[in-house]
C-alpha cells in the first residue's frame, strides 16, 4: 500500500523570527563597523559619525528600522547601505564587547536599595549603544561609592536602619541643633566634614553600601559596641555653656499654664524664633504681654532693637543702644506687665523726658523677636499659626468658646433652666485640658424661652451672659405679671409709632420688660446663691417692679422723643461735601438707639437724650455754614473711635468687652459733646488726654 508523503509544515512565526535573528548576530559579528541608528527621516548615523540612507530597493527602505547592518556601504549620489537587516542595540553591545566603550555619571545614593548607584552609558565608534543604564557604582569606584556612603548614609541621614548608633547620633545632632535655634548661632555644631571623618577613620576601606556595612557592623559590635557612638565632644565646636535651660526655657509657666517653646533658626521661614504652642481652649487664658518679654536668652536684643526703632528725637537719646539695653535688663522684671509699658517708664526716667509706649516701632523688629503661636486642637493638629495674638483671638473666638463650651463638666453644662434649680455658682472652676489647668467661669446665658448653664473662657464673657441669663430667668418667673405691666405703660402707643422706623413693637415691649427687670430686680453678675436670687425676685416683685416700669417707659419716651427729633433735623438732600458728616452722624444714631438700646448700663441709659440732643445741635451748626469746623471735630474724634471699632473686632462675634472698654466708648460719646454740643457740659470730665489715658487702662 503506497501512502502519501507528509506535507512539510511550515515553521511557527517565533522560529522564524528566532532563526532571523541568529542569522543577523552571526553576521553582525563581522559587519560591526556597517551598524548605523537613524538619526532623522531616512538618514541612519554611522560609525565614526558617517552619514547613511538605506538603499531605496532594500525591503526595509519604507520600514526603517531604529539599527541596522549593513553588508556593503556604497558611495554614489550619496552613500547608501545596501543588503540591509535590522538589529537589537542589546546584541552589539554583546557582541561587540571588546570594542564598546563605558562610561559612567552621576554616581548618587539610593536611599531605597542602599547602595551607590550611577548611570552607565555604553559606546561603540560614537555611537550610543544604551545611552544610559542605571548600575551600582561600588564595584567601579569602590573610593568615590565609600565617600558617598558615609556622606549620604550616614552624615546626612539617609539610611534606613535600627543599628542603635545611628538613632543615638541622629539624636544627638538634632539636640545640639535645638541649641543653635535657640541662641540663633551656628557655631556650635560641627560641620559635615568632622562627622564624615569619624566615620571615615573606623568604617573599612571596602564598604561602600548597606548591606555590606550591616555585616561589618554586626561582626565589629560584638568586639566594640561602642565605635560608632559619637559623643557630644565628637560634634560640639565649644561647649555652648551660654545656652541654658534657665536663658532659652523649653515652656514657660503662664497664669498657671505650662505652655511649650519650640526654637527654630531660619530667617524667613513662618516659624523662626521662639514658637508657643497653645491649645484651643487655653487661647483666652493667656495674658498677651507675658509673651512680649520672650525668653531670657533673647530678651537683650530685643531691647536694644526696641530702642533702635524709637523716633530720631528720641533715639539720639539713648546712644549707644546696647548699653541702655544693659541697664533696663537688670532694672526691669520680666514678665511684669506690658514690655513697652516697662521700657518707655525706664527710659523716660534714665532721661527725663516722655517716652511713650506707642513710641516703639514694633512692626520694624525682626520676626524672631516676636512671639509665634502655634494653636492645636484635641488632637494636636495646627489649626492657626501667627504672630499677632489678638488677631489669631479674633480668628478663632467662634472655635474658642465652642471648644470651652465642650468640656466634660457635667455640673457647669446644661439647658432649659426655668428656675434657680442648680445650687449656688462659683466665680470660677479650675478644669482639666491636654494636661494643663485651666480657669472656667460658670454663667447662665439667655435662650430665649429658656436659660442655659455653662462655662466660659473669661470673666468678661461670664458677666455679661450672666447678666443676661438672670434678666431671663426672672423675666420666665414672672411670666404673666410682666406682661401684664408693659402693655398698660403710659404712653405705649406714641412709643411704638416712634420705634416704628427701628422695628417691632413687640421688640419694644420686649425691651421695655428686660429693662424694668434690670431696674427693679438689680440683675446683675454679682446674684451667685439661689437665696441671693429668691430675696431679689421677692423684693423686686413686691417693692420695685411697677415703679420700674414707669421710670424705664419714661426713659423710653423721652429717648425715642430726642431721637425722632434728631431725625427731623436731618438734611432731605445731603450736599456731596456734607457726606462724610452726615455718614458719621447716622453711625452715632445706630449705635444709640436700635434693637436692646433700653438694655444700655443704668447709668448711660439716662444720658442717651442729651447725646441725641447734642447730635441734633451738630446738624444745626452744620447747616450754619459750620461744615469745617464739622470736620475738625471728626479728626479729633475718628482715631478713638477706629480704636473702639478695632477692639471690639479683635472680641470676635459673641465677645464681650470689659468695664474699662466699655466705659471708653461712653467716654467717646461724652467728648462728641465737648466738641460740637460745649454749652451741654458733659455728665464726666472728657479730653483727648483723658481718652489716651483710659486707653492705656485697656491696654494693661
């Protein structure tokens, strides 16, 4: 039986490509000087840099391939490779191995692989073969690898290791940095070079990378496990005998407060100098002028540039500078008061002249002779960093008080109170936060239909919730009563038709009640005891209350009289150049007469009519051709109201301002009358001088 022959099969795609490029090695052995890469469209570069076009009937003409070989270069129009084939750069560099030339460049350490790695670069005739190629760097230049090591690995830092020599020096060069931060110098530690040749001088000559260095470690610490442990002598240029905890404190103890310092030497940066980290609920804690004096170490610079930025004047004064600095540092008490306050008193005493606080130009000192604050919260996150306590106070008050307010103490926190149900309140508590003690002060707060007991971050904030809070709470007790008696007031109609352009008249009722509250039960910050409480209520409510309601609804008519007449006396068309004072004028009224303005201090509330009596003379005067004398008075006027305005903006939203603030805006109003109303006398004596004198009160 004859059987066919097998067809021959054909061979895979891989064994032809396979037989392909074993034919091409082969060939490319001994064509290595015809290898050529394309350069651009159709041009191939040589050897040597010649210039080739593979020949246009060559199957690969149109594929053009990244390297080629070629059997023959032949010179006619131009020099073209003929016989052709395409070849993988990997198989010259092979093949070619005794002909390629190596280069090597930027050798750099490898944090990751902990070794000297560089980049390789291999050549044959000029032509880059791999143009780089990424090698350890030891085995080529096991001398510049080991500098490296030691360089990077070990007097920079970057190695990852738990070898306890390396944590130990780490830890070391960063405590004598904390040095140099604090007394701003860099002449205490050593330099790169000193550390490199401590390791230089006991890491043998053939270790140049990690896993190597590990071996020789682990052998030698079992003889000596010391030799790699710098000492303080190793790494400290001069003892810094200077730089003491005593002169450079790492907290400071402030109202109770420890509160940490951290030192940091780099001009510029946010945080040079001497950074205070406080946390949130502390923020209204601290005294600001407490931090004014720094700390000890750099108290005398900055003493001598406060007296350096004084105006030439007074400047020539006190030359030179540095020995002024001398005597105010042993004459004045850190931390006693306000810096300023403390060094222009010394000053103007050394001299006998005026030396003002204002006088010191702080804006010109350097940043690290300034204190930075650092604010955390619970968890110690950054929630604000600066310079300027009030403005970081103002920033955050909001964050502030709702951080107080969340404090775990149960006993000072609680809501829909109707009653004096709660026990007798303390002035203030003493409560625990991150570790640090701080000052509470329990208050009630008005809720509307209800009071709140709470705790606050201030006194000020404290008594002035308070006051509203029992205002509240005997107004709930009353109920009815207190209804009652405002809506059968003598005069209450004439009385909502003039608040009609200010608002409800139920918001007037609502004043009048608070205020015949205020006036007859005496409700202010001082009620602590529920039998405080109960002998008030009994006392107002059988005594006081309806002739309180008359004297307030008196009060009241007469006010809202003066203020609808002041309205009156204002211009309809208000000339361009009479702007600026009729503006003025209108800011005077809103902060006089509006929503609560029956809730103004006792005291103050009685002067309201003169004040709107004294605006209505202005606007008379004004009309009389008194436009520049208007003016004058509104200079004279304007930086002490700028100051109030930016006082109470530093308070922030729910912020109250103290006795000595609030006396100062009356004191304001009182001097609008010296200045444009002087045949009305004023209630106080009143002056510019007098004004600066009670600022300075705030300021202390």
């Amino acid at each position: 039986m004859i059987h066919p022959m097998p067809r021959p099969q054909r061979p895979s795609r891989a064994a032809q490509r396979d037989k392909y490029d074993a034919i091409h090695r082969a060939l490319l052995a001994g064509l290595l000087s015809n290898i050529g890469v394309r350069s651009e469209a159709h041009e191939y570069t040589g050897a040597r840099g010649t210039k080739f076009a593979i020949f246009p009937g060559s199957a690969l003409f149109k594929i053009e391939p990244r390297w080629v070989v070629a059997a023959e270069l032949v010179e006619t129009a131009r020099l073209y490779a003929r016989t052709v084939g395409a070849v993988q750069p990997e198989w010259i560099e092979h093949i070619g191995e005794h002909l390629v030339k190596r280069s090597y460049f930027d050798p750099h350490w490898n944090e990751a692989t902990a070794h000297v790695m560089a980049y390789e670069k291999v050549t044959l005739y000029g032509l880059p073969i791999i143009p780089q190629r990424t090698v350890h760097y030891g085995p080529i230049d096991p001398k510049a690898a080991r500098e490296i090591f030691i360089q990077k690995a070990l007097v920079e830092g970057q190695y990852r290791t738990d070898a306890p020599f390396f944590r130990h020096n780490q830890r070391l060069v960063e405590e004598i940095q904390r040095l140099e931060a604090k007394s701003r110098s860099r002449d205490v530690l050593v330099g790169e070079q000193a550390r490199y040749d401590f390791y230089d001088a006991r890491i043998p000559a053939g270790i140049h990378n990690g896993p190597a260095f590990e071996k020789w470690r682990r052998e030698t610490e079992k003889r000596n496990p010391r030799l790699l442990f710098m000492s303080r002598r190793d790494l400290m240029m001069h003892p810094a005998s200077g730089i003491t905890q005593e002169m450079f404190p790492d907290a400071l103890a402030v109202g109770g407060l420890r509160v940490p310092l951290e030192y940091h030497l780099e001009p510029g940066h946010p945080a040079d100098g001497v950074t205070a980290t406080l946390p949130l609920a502390a923020l209204n804690q601290v005294p600001a002028e407490r931090f004014e004096w720094l700390v000890p170490g750099l108290l005398r610079e900055k003493i001598t540039a406060m007296i350096k930025s004084l105006p030439k004047a007074l400047r020539v004064q006190f030359v030179p500078a540095p020995d002024f600095a001398e005597q105010a540092l042993a004459a004045l008490r850190p931390g006693d008061g306000s810096l300023r306050e403390a060094l222009a008193l010394f000053l103007g005493k050394a001299r006998g002249i005026a030396v003002a606080p204002e006088d010191f130009d702080m804006g010109s000192l350097l940043d690290h002779l300034h204190m930075n604050f650092k604010i955390v919260d619970d968890g110690g996150r950054q929630l604000a960093m600066g310079r300027d306590l009030d403005e970081l106070r103002r920033r955050l008050g909001v964050q502030v008080r709702r951080s107080f307010e969340q404090m775990p103490q149960s006993r000072w926190s609680r809501t829909g109170i109707t009653r004096w149900d709660f026990g007798d309140l303390p002035r203030s508590v003493q409560v625990q936060r991150h570790g640090m003690t701080l000052q509470g002060f329990p208050a009630l707060e008005d809720r509307g239909d209800s009071v709140a007991l709470r705790l606050f971050d201030s006194p000020a904030a404290a008594d002035e919730a308070h006051r509203g809070g029992l205002r509240r709470l005997f107004m709930l007790e009353l109920g009815d009563e207190l209804k009652y008696l405002v809506n059968n007031l003598p005069g209450m109609g004439r009385m909502c038709l003039q608040y009609a352009p200010l608002g409800r008249a139920e918001e007037l009722k609502a004043d009048l009640a608070a205020a015949a509250v205020d006036r007859a039960f005496a409700a202010d910050a001082g009620i602590r005891t529920a039998m405080e409480y109960e002998l008030r209520k009994e006392g107002g409510r059988r005594h006081k209350l309806l002739e309180a309601g008359r004297q307030v609804a008196e009060l009241a008519a007469r006010i809202l009289s003066a203020y609808h007449e002041a309205e009156l006396e204002m211009p309809r068309q208000v000339p361009e150049l009479w702007q600026p004072s009729i503006t003025d004028v209108r800011q005077q009224l809103a902060g006089l007469v509006g929503r609560g303005f029956l809730l103004t201090p006792q005291p103050w509330l009685a002067q309201l009519p003169r004040f709107l009596a004294a605006v209505r003379v202005r606007l008379k005067k004004l009309k009389n051709a008194g436009l520049i004398r208007d003016r004058q008075n509104m200079e004279l006027v304007r930086p002490h109201q700028e100051r109030y305005g930016q006082a109470m903006q530093r308070l922030g939203p729910g912020g109250a301002a103290d006795a000595e603030l609030a006396l100062y805006r009356w004191m304001i109003e009182e001097y609008r009358v010296s200045l444009w109303a002087q045949e009305m006398r004023t209630s106080i004596p009143v002056s510019a001088k007098r004004l600066d004198l009670q600022w300075q009160r705030i300021k202390r």
